[in-house]
C-alpha cells in the first residue's frame, strides 16, 4: 500500500467535486484502491459538504411535461409500456365476429366471460405478487443493513479497542469495541457485566472538548450484551471508550459521568 | 420510517424491477435534480434532456447504490449533476462555462419548502462567514465544471489556493449535515 500523504488530502475536495486534473484523479485513486481510511474519511466528510451545497441550490420551476416524458421512457425501457399497448387491439376479434356470424360471436361473448374471469384471477395473482415484492425488499434492506454490519468486522480501517478495568472497577469486566472510523460505526460487546442492585453501567465515548454517553449497557442474565451504534463519534476528536457505573437510569446530566470509571479503554 | 429509509427501499425495489419505485424517488427528488441541472446546462430543453439520460442511469445502475458513501438523494443528485457536466464539457470550453454560472438564475419555485429555504439560508450563512471566494470556487467547480487550474487562472489566484478554499467551504459545509442524516 501506497504511504498516506498530505497532497492526498489535498487532491480530496476536487475528487468530491470531480475537477481534478487527469493525472491528480488517477494518484488518488490508485490511492484509495489500496485502502486508506483517512482519505476515506476526509471524502465522506468532504461528499456531505458537497451535498449540502447542492440541496441549497434555489428550486427553479419545473414543466410538468418533465414527468411524463421520463416516466414514458423508463417504462419502454423496462418494457411495461408494450405491454399496455397491446392491450388496446380489438380488431381482430371484430373481424372474427364478421366472418363466422352469430355462431362465433356467441363463442366470443363465452370467451369474454372467461377472460374477465381470467383478467380477475390474474389481477388477484398480481397484487399477491407485488405484497410479495414488498416482502423481498424489506428483508433485502434487513439483509442489506446486516452486510453493513458485518462489514464493519472486515473494513481494513476498522479499530478494535479493548476497555481494561480502572483500579475502582470490577476486575474481570469484560468489554471491546469495534469501531469503523469511516462510517462512525461501532459494535461494543461485553462480558460478565453482572450489574449490581439499583445500578447501571453506561458507555462514554471521549472527545478533546468532553464526553458524551452513548447509553446504558443492560447485559442479559448471563452477563453478556451486543451493542450497535450508529453513531460512535467523529474519528478527529475521538480518544477513548469507557463505562461507569451509575445509579440506575444513568447519569443525570447525561454529558458526563456522575460515577467513577470502571473501564476504559484509549484510541 | 424516515426519508432516508424510504428512499433505500425505493432502490431495493427498483433493483428488483419495480418501476413505481423509480416513479416514487421521482416525485421525491426530482425537483432538486431539475433546479441543478438547470444551473449548469443553462437551458430547459437541454436540462429536460439531461434529466432524461440521468434518470435512465439510475434504472439501469440501481445496484451501484452504496449506501456507506452517502444517502440516496445524494446519489441522484450527482448523476444529474455528473450528466450535466458530461453535456457543458461537450459544448464549450471553461470560459463558456463559467459565463452559465454568471448568469441570472430562471423563476424560483415560490413554493419550495420550508425546509430547503432553511437549508439554503444555512449554507449561505456557512459561506458568508467564509468570505465570497469560497463560495465562487465551489460555484465554479460545482455548476460550471471547472477544473482547478481554471479556476485559479480565473481568480488570478495560485492553484493551491484554490485548493485551499474549497477544502475550508465543503469542511463548513459538511457542519450542516450531521453524520447520521448522511447514511
């Protein structure tokens, strides 16, 4: 892997807003192929600067002809709009009515009924199709999201940070945290959390200016918990995970301990 | 269910066929994706166009969403904007370019909703305590394609300058999303 450097992050903000030069694109590029989460996350950081500008933008009137002209191509691009047209050809059932008289307009009129049934049938089947739809892509996304998590465990810029015990705590507290810079994702697991009476372990995360709780740690009977969060903390300011032990709810203020720390564990 | 997590159902579902779901992040986003691509092809007829071939990459490239790279209507807006760029960049040279961004912008939509007149007021505040060269290198890059090194001649300003200001303007600006409502 190429070594990470400064002229990397400089070559960011024009990769987001895609006028570098050939050359520049290209090292950078070749740049991030080869896995480097601080350009990686300087382009996320950068990206949702982009994107506030751009959903600034003035809202200019659109023609509503707009709507139909990119609908109508999109349907004859998934071929649905063929479909609707050919159901609109009653010629060459007027011309079998002509040639074989009363006879086959009866067998037609026994035909249309059948057909309505059919067209019924076939309407049922199509609405229990697309509840099924439905159902695949809800449990796409569920299955979706839990790539995403899995993911975390393999991201090569993922860091795994062990809490160890302060001297006030508890000495076989078990804790690790698996955090992805990029994303700020984090999975926290704990073992032996066996809280005591009236009390609740809370994680922290630390910053340079402070902390801040990222909730209570309800481990089950045997003491053991698996905890995601969203949203972990930004990479720049972050510098350590730790849990105290609190009176039961949590600390009060909610922005810093109100109890002694038992673990912790620095970035 | 939030919007964000509309819109990632919308590309499952586009993903598997279902062309309603397109029609839904339509209706969602498309009138950011107009008034963006107007911006930079300068012309309805051609925005109208553009919309039309962005549209149809987004059908057909659906399983290209990442979702760890940003929300969906951020997706959308940069194929509109990568399809306009695509369109300018094929008609005429930086100069030409930079004139559109100049220009005066065609009739608001007075009805654009309170939330994207915060949003707007938001990044103009961001970019005023910045100063104006801030905004006009994101402005020149963002709708008129221009390179860094064509900026800088613009602005009679060395190219790591301009580096410079758009780094500081999108670091601001990236103040007014918070993380969570990016993924």
């Amino acid at each position: 892997m190429s070594p990470h450097k400064d002229e990397h992050l400089d070559l960011c903000p024009g990769y987001v807003l895609g006028n570098l030069a050939e050359d520049e694109r290209g090292m950078l590029e070749a740049h991030l192929q080869e896995g480097c989460a601080v350009c990686e996350v300087e382009i996320n950081r950068l990206g949702r600067g982009a994107w506030a500008f751009a959903a600034a933008t003035p809202r200019l009137l659109e023609p509503s002809s707009i709507r139909a002209h990119v609908l109508d191509t999109l349907r004859r691009e998934s071929g649905q709009g063929e479909g609707r047209a050919g159901s609109r050809a009653p010629f060459p059932l007027r011309q079998v009515v002509r040639a074989l008289g009363w006879m086959a307009a009866a067998a037609a009129v026994v035909f249309a009924v059948f057909a309505h049934t059919e067209w019924r049938l076939a309407g049922r089947l199509s609405r229990d199709l697309a509840g099924s739809r439905e159902n695949v892509s809800r449990l796409s996304q569920e299955i979706q999201s839990a790539r995403e998590w899995a993911a975390l465990a393999t991201s090569p810029q993922t860091r795994v940070v062990d809490l160890k015990p302060t001297p006030s705590g508890p000495p076989q507290l078990h804790a690790r945290v698996t955090y992805d810079p990029a994303t700020r994702r984090a999975i926290v697991s704990v073992t032996d959390f066996v809280t005591p009476a009236g009390k609740d372990y809370q994680l922290w995360a630390f910053t340079k200016s402070g902390s801040a709780s990222l909730g209570l740690v309800r481990a089950d009977s045997s003491g053991r918990a698996l905890i995601q969060l969203s949203n972990a903390g930004d990479p720049f300011t972050l510098s350590a995970f730790a849990v105290s032990l609190e009176n039961a709810g949590g600390a009060a203020a909610g922005a810093a301990p109100a109890s002694p720390l038992v673990m912790i564990g620095r970035i | 269910m939030t919007d964000q997590e509309r819109d990632r159902l919308c590309v499952e579902r586009m993903r598997a066929g279902d062309t309603r779901a397109l029609e839904e992040l339509y209706d969602r986003h498309n009138g950011l994706l107009y008034s963006v691509v107007l911006r930079i092809v300068s012309v309805p007829g051609g925005a109208e166009e553009v919309l039309q071939e962005a549209w149809l990459q987004i059908w057909r490239g659906a399983a290209t969403y990442n979702a760890a790279r940003g929300t969906v209507g951020a997706w959308l807006v940069t194929v509109a904007r990568n399809r306009g760029m695509d369109r300018i960049r094929s008609e005429g040279p930086g100069a030409e370019r930079a004139a559109r961004v100049d220009a005066p912008h065609p009739t608001e939509d007075a009805s654009a909703n309170a939330a994207h007149r915060q949003m707007s007021e938001r990044v103009g505040r961001a970019l005023e305590k910045l100063g104006p060269q801030h905004r006009q290198v994101v402005e020149l890059a963002y709708f008129g394609g221009l390179t860094q090194g064509e900026i800088a001649e613009r602005l009679n300003t060395p190219p790591a300058t301009v580096k410079s200001w758009t780094r500081q303007a999108l670091l601001r600006l990236s103040e007014l999303v918070p993380q969570e409502e990016w993924t």
